[in-house]
C-alpha cells in the first residue's frame, strides 16, 4: 500500500513535468505572435498576483475569524474566476 501511496504521489501531485506544462498552457493558446502571447503572460501574471493577495486577504480576515476553512477552496476557485473574467473583459475593452 505505501508503494501505491508513493506512486500516486509522484505521478499525480509531485509530477513536476505535469506542472510545468499546466503552467505553459496559456501560453501555448496564443503563441502564433509575440504580441498576443505576451499580453496572455501579463495577464495570468497579473491574475495570479491579485487572486494571491485577495485570497490571503479572505482567509485572513474571513474565513479563519469565521471558523469556515472548509470553504478555502471554493472561495479561492471564485476569487480567481472572478478576476479571470474581469480580465476578459478588459482585454475585450481595450482591443
């Protein structure tokens, strides 16, 4: 049992190549020119610095206060939906 143990963890959690590649996939959605590829790289930069913050902020000031920690989860997979979309629509805005 503890080999299956070790080899879902390698496989499935510490897989560094799977990783790396979720990681790429943004960019791989428009890497036809440099432009739209860079503008998609500030764009889950910036996304992934703010949902840092606000989500520390949630569970800082929310969430344990609260005694809810079982919602960290759902409140972070909104907080970063949200900013997702309010990116779209920027990006839909601006060009």
């Amino acid at each position: 049992m503890e080999l299956f143990a070790l080899f879902f963890s390698v496989m499935m959690v510490n897989n560094f190549i799977l990783a790396k590649f979720l990681g790429l996939c943004p960019f791989f959605g428009v890497s036809r020119d440099l432009r739209s590829a860079a503008c998609m790289g500030l764009a889950v930069t910036f996304v992934m610095t703010t949902a840092s913050a606000v989500t520390w902020a949630v569970n800082d000031h929310v969430l344990e206060p609260c005694g809810v920690m079982y919602l960290q989860t759902m409140v972070f997979i909104l907080v970063i939906a949200t900013l997702v979309q309010f990116v779209e629509m920027v990006i839909k805005k601006v060009s």
